[in-house]
C-alpha cells in the first residue's frame, strides 16, 4: 500500500479492509466517491468501531482516518482517553467540544448555545456553574446532544475520532454511546478504537455499540511475517535479509508498536540487518517495554527518572514547568529531562508533552515506586492548585493518596466535588465526597461532608444517601441550618424511595425539638406533603383537620405559607369538597409564585395546585401552568425524573380533556424518560397507569393488556399514592377485559384503602363507578347503590363533567327509562365542561338507548354528534361503536373525519362572550338568532377549546 500515516509517516501495512470501510464511510458522509460510483443522494454519517489490543495500530490507524477526512473537507473532532484521566469528569467531552468555542466571546456563546449555555458551558469548561440547583445527569446529556448536533449540520461534513476509548470518563462514554446511534441520521462519522480486553464497567455500552448501529468493530490483527520484513525492509533498508526480518517477526508477535520500537533500536545501535546478528534482537526487544523499557528510562540519570515519573503522574497534555515543579526540578534540569526523554522516544511535544505510547505511560506509572507514586499525586495536587487549575483539577491526583487527616485535602475535595456536581455529574462527585470522608474531616465538618455526599448520591443511589444523611443526623452539629437542610433532604429521598412513613416520621421527631417557628413551620409543611401521598396514613381526617385549619389562617406570605397553602388545595380536592373551594385556596397559593424548579423544595405541590385547576375543569389553566413549569425544568437541566412526571401528568391532562392522540404521545415521551432513570420508580408507575388509561380509552385493549404485563403493572402497588390511581387502573384494565369479578375485587379493595382516608371524590378516582360496573352482572342492587353514592359526591363537589361521567355509569348499571333520564342529564353537565372524550362517550350511549327504546330520529341526532366528537378524540373504539349504532339504525354513517381545533369560530367567540358576561343560554341563542340546543352546542365547543366550565370562561377569555 502507498497510504501514509500522517502522524507517523510509516506505511499502514495489511490494513486494505479497513481502509477500505473509512473509505467508504468518508463517501458516504461526503457524498465523493474515488471508485467512480455514484454519489449518495444524501449524506449519511455512521458508526466504525475499531477494536484491537495495545500496539496493534488502532492509533495510528485513527491518525489516516484523521488525515483522509481533512483531505475531503471534513471538519475533525478529535479525543484520547486517559489512563490517569479516567475519573475526571467529561474530560473526553471537552477534548472533543472545548476547541469548538476557544475564543468565543461570553455574548457569542450564549447566542449559539441560547438556553443550554448555563446547561452545558460548566462541563465543557466554558463557564462557571451558575446559582441554583445543578442540572440532572439526562439534562447535561440532552445538552451535549444538542450541541453535537448543532455542530454536526452547521460544519458538516464531519468526523469524531476517539481513541483509547477503554479510558473514557463514565460521564462522557455514557452520552457518547446513547448518542452514537443517531450519527446515521447526520452527516457524522463517529470513529472509535478501544482494547476489548481492558475496557472497564462503565465502558461496556460501548462493546455493543456496533452491532447496535449496525455493523461490526474492526477487529485489528498482528501483522503476519511478510508485512513485518516489508516494515523492516522500509525502515532499515532492503539489505535485511530474511532470517533477520522473521526473527523480528518472532520476537515481536506482529505487532506493529513493538515491531517499530524495535527498529529504531537496531538503527540507534547501527546492527546489521543480516542473520548474524538477528540473535541481539530479543534482548532489544525487551528494552522496549516493561521492565527493560523501565531500566533504559533509569540509565538517563535521577533527574530524567523524575521528570518522566512526574510526567506519568499527570497523564496526558503535560506542560512541562507544572512536570518540572511536581519533579521538584529547575528550569533547566527539567528542558535537559524533556530532552533526553524525547531522544529516547519516550516523550513527544515541545509546549505540551506527551507519551510517544500509552502502553510507554503505563510502564513508567506503574514502575514508580508505590510510596513515592502517592507522594507524587499529593505533590501533583498542590502543584495544580498552585498553577490556578482549581480543586476539580486536582481532585483526581488527591484520590490517590493515603488519608492522614488534612484539613487542606478535605477543603479541596469538598471544593471539586461542588464544582463537579454543580457541572452535572455527581457520580465524580460522590467520589471525591467518600474520599474525604476518609481522610477524615475534622470533627466538627464531619456532618457537613455526609450532608454532601448524601446529596451528590441522591439521584443515582438513594439508598445509599439515606444512610449518609442518617449517620450526619448523628454527628453533632452546630449549625442548625446544616441540621434542619440534612432532615429536608432525608425526608425527600426515604418518600421518593417510597418509604413515605419513615419520611414523616423524621419530620415528627424533628418538629418536636426544633425552637423556630419558621422552621418548624417549614418542616410541618414537609410532613403535610409526604402524608398526602401515603396510602396507609393512618389518620387522614385529622391531618387534614389540622390543614385546614393551618392554611386559612396563612396569608402566603412566603413560599412555606403558599405550599401548606397548596396542600389545602389538594386534600379539598381528595376530599371532594366544592370546586369552587379548592380554586379558591388554589388562587391563595399562585398568588405569590409557586416555582416548579426551586433547588431545596420538591416539585410535588405546585404540581398538586396545577392539577385542582383540571379536576375542577379548567384544564386551560393547569396547561399554562405546565407549560411554564417544563419551561423551568429545562431551563435548569432538569430532564430526568422531573420532566418525566411532566409529560406524563400532561398527558393525563390531555386523555381528561379528551384529546387521545396527544395524550399518547405525551404518555409515551415521558415513559421513555423515565425508563432513562431507572425501573420501578414512581415515575413509572404515573406513565404506566397513565398510558393504559389512554389506550383503554382508545378502545386498544389488548394492547393496553400487553403493556401492563410488560411493565409487571399489577399487585402489589405502590406504598405512596399515585394518580391515576394503580389499584383502580388495573380494576379498570381487568374489566374491559371482561373479567368482572377480578375486577370487582380490585376496586372495592382500593375502595377500602381511600374511603376511610376521606378520599372521596369521584373526579380524582372513580373507583366507584368502575366497581358498579364491575357488580351489576352479579348484584345489580348492590350496583346501582355504589354508582348513585358517586353520583352524590360528584354533585358535592360540583364540577360538569364529575357529575356527568357518573351520571354516565349510572345510567349503565341502571333498566328501563331511568337509563334515559339519566344520559341525558349526564350529556347537559358534559356539555358545559371541557370534557371532551366523556360526552363523546356519553352522546353514543345516549343515542344508542334511544335507539333501543324506539327514538330513532333522537337517536340519530346523538350517535351522529358522538361519533363526530369521538372522531375528534381520536378514541377508535368508541369510533366503531357509534358507527354499528348508525348502522343499526338503518342510517348511513358520515365519512370520517376531524375538523375541530383550538380557535374559536365567529360564532363560537360570541357566544362566548355572551356567556362571560353573564348572559344564559336563551339569552345567547335570541342574540345570536339561533335555537337554544344550537346555542348549548356553540357555548359546549367553546368550553372544550379553551379549556374551562362556564365560571371559569371570563378569565380563560382574557388576554394573556
């Protein structure tokens, strides 16, 4: 072959095929082919793995893919893993993404990054962290996408090369290999090259990345005995006869490293390239590595020992004055190290040095002796702090010395692991956290250090950050702040790790002995919180006696005041107290902000306020308030858990407004989040339930099934309480699957389980209107009870389309004319709520008794509009159902389609109007020169599109 290296300048021997594949990944991406084929019609990018033990040439194989990709016009993004770096956070993500921005201006930055700057400027070193809670590990990944992406189509074509990827950080190897994938869909080669055989735990994902793209790691082999005498031949000339180019072949093994090394050693001694003297070349060849390269290191004198020492110390990108001050070495002893170290091919670079091998770093690292190799780290620590490199730099060399109590390391530990968890990865900074737990801290910071480190374990290891902030809660503490933020965070993870009682237990104990009366204040707020999303709170009626009580006497203040506020809201809304009750104290509790992303507060409540607004029928505003709590969470990077629970509360906002198709899609964006976090997490469990209530809707019900199995969806449920609730979901799951007494059993268990807690309310669960169904084939009586109780708490607590879906039930567990009386009292509450995909469903079931009664022209006109709206719904079932009604009927089903959107007609805005100005029904249809039923129908389109009942039709209607 006549392909150079342009970093080595040597042949690249037995190396056709896979040349060949970059070759054709260049043509690809670039859409220029040397073959005289066609180009592609669009650029595609790829994945090329190339896999291979230490010397086999992957290196140097990535150095001609460089070169190639430059000579197409291809921008190059280059990284190396680091045997020293291996834990320092996104050291590989700013190899590859740091050089992009060098130079760029704060304003140039913000205006190509916008809203990810503050995101992903303080993991890639561009920017500070700024103020307020760090972003979560999906978020910063998110980040990272998008800023490859961007650069990817703004310089494309382009091409990513990552060698030694065996010695990535885990923060950057864990977003490269969720991003991999994608680069088929950009102009973007990713090239990688890693050692099979050393690649640690948190490297894994990628050994099975090319079969996940598609293809195959190119696996590099040892160079057979023919390529080894053209290499020899090359370097030393063609007077190498062939008993000395096989015995280099021999002592070598092929590889292409050694073999190099090798020759340069015979041209240093000047040997004769002939058989007579191939009997010298095992002896050179151990010179070369181990233990013989070490001895050749150690014949340049103490000081070059040193410096090559130190060099090994501090990993990759040396600068030589910090390698001279760790050495302990002048100026110029350490240039005269520098240079005899570059003679002996050892170190490369003038400005910035570097090993001329990894495996040359490795030997030399692992020749230091073990105690002067500690003291070299803790030299290494203090030099970069000195240098102004900050504590994140020194962090990784402190982790490698003994502890012995100073008071300067912890400092700097607990600095770095700021610093890093303040960046995004709080797994590094959980290490530096436990290192300084160990060396130990002084007694008094001891608590503070568990503090944090239960803090950077809370996302990844909440087991483990129930212990750490247990053992601080036992250390003795002077700042009672420091105490009081230990018992918030503690109480947060033991009710996300669905431990709820434990979590208000804490607080009991801690209320009892705390003296200010904010903080208790604060705490009792906690404890009000977790207890509203325990399933066995024992003594529900109380607690929420004392709420109440509590929160009308608060003015909202302050935040505490506007979240014990809130909670009020929620417990009037479990308890089915009035509507207009619940907005009431939910207004109280917005009136001064209620943030979704507040660092040291969880997002529950405010969530809780959102949603009274759609229990009480106005979804409109509970949409505004989601939308502008998911613009808070990816504002601050929040894109794990938190945005998880948003899409799918929002999709259940959705499924309740009657818009199934976006409820799915909702549904499913959030589950695929929360699979990112993890299984079995409350997470999970909303967007599980959540999606089979969609599905069921949907009419879908075998894949509704097929989902809850997948997702083990079934007994036992959770501890903490979830909406919608588990138990009455899978009750409801059973008996769409025809199996009534399985059914039945669920919901009166659930019903058992709510009632005595004072959960009363249909809206929220309607756990009893399911169980009437569940029972009317066996007990009708017993049924028709169940469902009128429902009815009466739907009435109590007021709103349209709570009575009207009961009404709904009602009617179906009920015979005779009743069954009548009752549907159409449930489509008039429907139609004056936004509740889509229930007057959808009460409309059909209305016509269809008609039909069966003997109505047909009533009939018709009902099934008519229920299948226009359950068309708009997008509920295919229901769709079916309406249309064999027509059918039935002897009538010709319309044509499918769906026309409805958000913006309201003419006629639709005016009688909206009218009604916000307190005009009736008749009023509005004699002023719009309409029947009343045509005006029923304007004013019931107009609540659906925007969102609201009739009282809350004023302000839905003002500008925003």
């Amino acid at each position: 072959m006549a392909q150079r290296s342009a970093r080595s300048g040597r042949t690249l021997f037995e190396r056709e095929s896979e040349l060949a594949a970059v070759d054709e990944a260049l043509a690809a991406l670039t859409g220029l082919r040397t073959d005289g084929a066609e180009p592609a019609a669009r650029p595609r990018g790829a994945l090329l793995a190339v896999a291979g033990r230490a010397g086999i040439g992957k290196t140097t194989l990535l150095a001609e893919v460089r070169r190639r990709a430059a000579a197409r016009g291809c921008t190059v993004l280059s990284a190396r893993g680091g045997d020293q770096e291996q834990r320092v956070a996104f050291h590989v993500a700013r190899q590859l993404l740091q050089p992009q921005f060098a130079g760029s201006a704060e304003a140039d930055l913000r205006a190509s990054m916008g809203s990810w700057y503050d995101i992903v400027g303080p993991a890639l070193g561009l920017c500070a962290p700024a103020y307020g809670a760090p972003p979560d590990p999906q978020g910063l990944s998110d980040g990272l996408d998008w800023v490859l992406t961007h650069l990817a189509v703004q310089r494309a074509p382009m091409v990513l090369v990552l060698d030694d990827t065996h010695w990535a950080d885990p923060e950057s190897l864990r977003w490269l290999a969720a991003f991999a994938p994608r680069a088929e869909q950009l102009p973007l080669l990713i090239v990688v090259a890693y050692r099979p055989d050393e690649l640690p735990d948190h490297a894994e994902s990628f050994r099975e990345l090319p079969g996940r793209a598609g293809g195959r790691p190119l696996d590099l082999e040892p160079l057979s005995a023919a390529a080894v005498a053209r290499l020899v031949r090359e370097a030393l000339g063609t007077d190498a006869d062939d008993a000395f180019c096989r015995e280099c072949w021999a002592v070598t093994s092929g590889n292409p490293f050694e073999t190099v090394e090798l020759l340069a050693k015979v041209r240093d001694r000047d040997l004769t390239p002939t058989g007579t003297g191939a009997h010298l070349l095992r002896d050179l060849a151990a010179a070369v590595k181990g233990s013989g390269l070490v001895a050749r290191i150690e014949r340049l004198g103490t000081s070059t020992v040193r410096f090559a020492w130190a060099c090994a110390v501090l990993g990759t990108e040396i600068h030589p004055t910090l390698a001279a001050a760790v050495a302990g070495l002048g100026h110029e002893e350490a240039a005269d190290a520098a240079d005899a170290l570059r003679g002996a091919r050892i170190l490369a670079g003038s400005d910035t040095l570097e090993f001329v091998h990894p495996l040359i770093a490795t030997a030399v690292y692992r020749a230091i002796p073990q105690g002067v190799r500690v003291a070299l780290h803790g030299q290494a620590a203090w030099c970069v702090i000195n240098d102004g490199l900050g504590p994140s730099a020194a962090a990784r060399h402190l982790l490698e010395t003994h502890p012995d109590g100073d008071t300067w390391v912890v400092h700097q530990l607990r600095a770095a692991a700021e610093e890093t968890l303040r960046a995004g990865a709080p797994d590094a900074a959980r290490r530096y956290l436990a290192r300084a737990l160990r060396e130990p801290p002084p007694f008094e910071d001891r608590a503070a250090v568990l503090y944090e480190l239960g803090s950077a374990s809370l996302l990844t290891e909440p087991a483990t950050t129930v212990n750490h902030l247990r053992a601080a809660l036992e250390e003795s503490i002077g700042d009672p702040d420091l105490r009081h933020n230990i018992v918030y965070r503690l109480s947060q993870v033991l009710a996300h790790s669905d431990r709820l009682a434990e979590s208000s237990d804490t607080l009991a104990r801690e209320i009892r002995v705390t003296d200010d009366a904010r903080v208790r204040l604060r705490m009792l707020a906690e404890q009000f919180m977790w207890d509203a999303f325990r399933a066995d709170e024992p003594d529900h009626p109380s607690r929420s006696r004392r709420l109440t009580k509590l929160a009308d006497r608060l003015k909202g203040n302050d935040l505490t005041e506007r979240y014990i506020i809130g909670l009020r809201t929620w417990d009037a809304i479990l308890r089915g107290e009035p509507a207009h009750v619940a907005l009431h104290h939910a207004e109280r509790a917005l009136a001064g902000g209620l943030r979704w992303a507040e660092p040291d507060r969880g997002f529950e409540v405010p969530v809780l306020v959102a949603l009274a607004f759609m229990y009480a029928d106005r979804p409109g505003r509970t949409e505004e308030l989601f939308a502008a709590g998911i613009a808070d969470y990816e504002q601050q990077g929040w894109r794990g858990a938190h945005l998880s629970f948003a899409y799918t509360l929002l999709a259940y906002l959705r499924y309740r407004r009657g818009r199934l198709a976006e409820a799915e899609d909702f549904v499913r964006a959030g589950l695929r989040i929360a699979e990112r976090v993890g299984p079995g997490t409350p997470a999970h469990w909303y967007a599980v339930g959540i999606l089979i209530e969609v599905l069921l809707a949907r009419g879908q019900v075998a894949e509704a099934t097929e989902t809850a199995e997948h997702y083990s969806f079934g007994p036992p449920f959770p501890a903490a309480v979830v909406f919608p609730d588990s138990q009455t979901v899978y009750g409801e799951l059973l008996l769409a699957r025809g199996l009534h007494k399985d059914a039945a059993a669920e919901l009166a268990a659930a019903g058992r389980r709510l009632d005595p807690r004072g959960i009363r309310n249909p809206a929220w669960c309607p756990w009893q209107l399911h169980l009437a169904r569940a029972e009317s084939p066996d007990a009708p009586e017993r049924a028709v009870a169940t469902v009128l109780e429902a009815v009466l708490r739907a009435r109590q607590f007021g709103a349209p389309s709570a009575i009207g879906q009961a009404l709904r039930a009602a009617a179906e567990v009920s015979s005779g004319s009743t069954r009548v009386k009752h549907l159409e009292e449930a489509v008039t509450h429907l139609e004056r709520s936004p509740a889509a995909y229930e007057l959808a469903c009460a409309l059909v079931a209305l016509g269809t008794e008609l039909r069966r009664t003997g109505r047909p022209t009533e009939a018709a006109e009902h099934l008519y509009r229920g299948l226009d709206a359950a068309v708009q719904c997008g509920a295919d079932g229901l769709v079916d159902s309406a249309r064999a009604e027509l059918v039935a009927a002897g009538l010709r089903p319309r044509r499918l389609h769906s026309t409805e959107t958000d913006t309201l007609t003419a006629r639709e805005r005016a009688a909206a109007n009218l009604a916000a100005q307190g005009s009736t029904e008749a009023d509005i249809a004699r002023e719009l020169r309409v029947d009343e039923p045509t005006a029923v129908r304007l004013l019931s389109a107009v609540y659906r599109k925007m969102g609201t009942e009739g009282t809350g039709l004023a302000a839905a209607l003002k500008p925003t």
